[in-house]
C-alpha cells in the first residue's frame, strides 16, 4: 500500500520531507517501543517529554526567544500528521495539546515574564501544559462557564471546577479559563480572562478521570478552591480571554485535523497488513473484491482529507482566523479518521472485538477526536454561519 503521507503536497518542499524523515526515525527509536505502556499507565514519564524537546519538537512553532525553532508552519503539519501516524492516541493528544494548545496562549499573549517563566521551560520539555477550560455545564458553549477570579490585594482568588483536563494527571500548569466580571452562570462571553495556575499551589486538587480515549495524556478533572493567583499571570489583557480562544481555537482545530489524518493513514496501514496475512479462500482478504474497494473507497477519503487541511493550514499561515477552513479540515479530518477506524474494525473480524487490540483502542481516540476543540456538530454550524457570512 502506499505510504498516504509521504504523497507529494504542492504545500511541502524537499525540506519538509526531509524533516519527515527525521521525525519518523525520531518516533520510531523513541516513542514507539514505549508508548503502548504509557498508554496502559495512562501517562507519559518526564523522559518522554524531555526526548521530543531534545528532538526540537515541541517548540516547531515557538519563537527562538523562548527556545523555539520558529519554523513555518507546514514542519508543524509534517510533525503532527507524523504524531497521528505512530498510532497512540494519547501520545497524540499529549503532545499536540502542549506544544499547540496550552502553550500557543502563551506564545502569543504572554508577557515576555510569562514566556520565561513558564514557556520557555514547556519548551524544554520541563514544564508539561494542561488546558482547562471546560466545565460541567460548559464546553463549546464559553458563555456558561463559571470559573471565577476575584481580586484580593496582588492576587486573583480562583474557583473552578474544570472537566477533561488533558495531561491534567500530569500538567505543572493550567492555561484556564476564568469570569473576572459578572460571575453568574451564563454572564455571556464577556468577561472572560485567563490565566497561569500551577499545579502546586494550594487549593488545587486532581481527580483522574477514567476516559476509555487518549489515556496516555492523562485526562484529569481539576478542582480549584480558594486558589491565589498572582495578577501578573494574567494572560494578555483583562477580559480579553474570549478573543483568544477563538483566536487560538483555529491552530487546536487544526492542529486536531493534521493529527486524525495520520491516525487514519496509520490505522489503513494496520488494517492492511492484516488483511494480507488472513487467508481466505485459497488466497488472502486483501485479493478479494469487495475488501478492496472498500479500502479503496478509505484511501480516497483519507488522501480528500489530507488535501483539506494542507489548505487549511496555508490559510491560517496567512491568517489567523481562518475559521472556517480550520473548521471544515477538523470537521472532515475527524469525521473520516472516526470512519476509517470503524471500518477498519470491522475488516479485522473478531479480532476487531478483542480486548486490548490495537485497532478497538484506535477506534474509541478516533470517535473521541471528533469531541475535541469543538464536536463535529458544533463545526457544522461555524461551518454553514462563517461559510455564507464570508460570501460576497
């Protein structure tokens, strides 16, 4: 089968396919022995982020300032699709919500302390970034969140309860989301602010949060009560933290559409595999007709897929609030790894319902992606709205 990837891009230069290489030799020595047991202990261990920060991994997109490479954007396409590839969704998740979530915030809003104090370290693979944003009552919806942030002298006095924290089991800091106006449930999108909150101060509490999706990354609730923040770890302005989400919404939904692209080319590569070692009559699963188109049919939604968010991700280099291509590349890249995966499970046979197989794994990160940065039904309504609204 050919290698979906490596298919030329007229987005990619002999520079981005040699950093292909790289990667791939990087993920195969270092991440690929090991990731099936940090996915079963639901963490990755500090030499895991210390291996890809050696690599330059999680600063591709950071200015040099804080240790980044400061690289253009398709090496970030090229590492994430590569991430997805390696087949670990939690790894995935991981990684891609550090160096392209939690941090990004900071990239850009942070004050030059902030970035040393905290960014800097990230990118080193020191500090490990969590994101916490959603609540309870409150995901895609930023007008009902709760979370507060009271002044008290030099401090912010937070309480929150944030739900699906990912690398929350494991994060020193929370990106979070906070009201420091009105503070009642359903305030609207004004007031919104953000700010650092380490792990270690007082007042913050960890639950593990037993998803059967992208376990390796830990996903965690986290309670925050009574917890002193001081102000200068205000991320940009005061009530400007709606502005930023939606700004940086468009790179984590990006981000999220890359790596399901290289989760699907992985998980075709695994079903492949299988169906030319299963024999059936006196020849193989891979030589009979309708396997075969079937896989034909995932190749070609993949490969559609793939083009979308090379598309996207020229539009947001251009532009930072591309919303509507970011939307659609994470809504089709999402949609169709979760239907690669279901269909591939399906041509693994009983083996696709065995406890602990690779492809049932596969299936329950690829359904859970299509939940993440904004459900598929969410991304359908940007979709349509921003669609027609950017129609002359």
């Amino acid at each position: 089968m050919t290698d979906l990837l490596s298919v030329p891009s007229a987005h990619l230069t002999p520079v981005h396919e040699e950093f292909r290489a790289s990667v791939r030799t990087f993920f195969r020595k270092e991440v690929v022995p090991y990731a099936a047991e940090w996915e079963r202990r639901r963490a990755m261990p500090r030499s895991a982020w210390h291996a890809f920060a050696a690599e330059g991994l999680l600063g591709l997109n950071h200015p040099p300032s804080v240790g980044g490479a400061g690289l253009d954007l398709f090496h970030s396409v090229v590492f994430l699709e590569e991430l997805g590839r390696a087949g670990f969704g939690g790894v995935r998740f991981a990684v891609a919500l550090h160096a392209y979530m939690g941090t990004s915030y900071l990239a850009t809003n942070g004050s030059p302390e902030l970035q040393q104090r905290y960014l800097r370290p990230a990118v080193a693979g020191d500090l490990i970034a969590g994101l916490a944003i959603t609540e309870p009552q409150a995901g895609s919806d930023l007008g009902r969140l709760e979370a507060t942030a009271v002044e008290d002298g030099d401090h912010l006095v937070v309480d929150a309860e944030k739900r699906f924290v990912v690398n929350g089991g494991f994060a020193d800091f929370f990106v979070t989301a906070v009201r420091t106006g009105e503070p009642r449930s359903g305030a609207g999108q004004s007031h919104l602010s953000l700010l650092v909150v380490d792990r270690a101060a007082e007042g913050v509490h960890v639950l593990p949060n037993d998803s059967i999706a992208w376990r390796a990354c830990a996903m965690a609730d986290v309670s925050m009560r009574g917890v002193r923040v001081p102000k200068e770890n205000m991320i940009g302005r005061r009530n400007s933290g709606f502005v930023q989400i939606m700004k940086n919404m468009q790179l984590e939904r990006l981000a999220a559409g890359i790596s399901a692209v290289g989760d699907a080319a992985h998980c075709l590569d695994l079903t492949w595999r299988h169906l030319k070692g299963r024999a059936m009559f006196g020849s193989t699963l891979s030589a009979q007709q309708a396997v075969r188109h079937t896989m034909a049919e995932l190749l070609t939604e993949v490969e559609a897929a793939r083009r979308l968010t090379h598309h996207a991700a020229w539009s947001y280099a251009r532009d930072p609030l591309s919303i509507t291509a970011c939307s659609m590349a994470k809504l089709k890249a999402t949609e169709v790894a979760r239907t690669v995966a279901e269909e591939c499970r399906h041509l693994h046979g009983s083996e696709g319902f065995r406890e602990g197989a690779p492809i049932v794994q596969t299936v329950h990160d690829a359904q859970a992606a299509t939940v993440a940065a904004g459900a598929s039904e969410v991304m359908r309504d940007i979709v349509v709205q921003s669609g027609y609204e950017e129609l002359p």
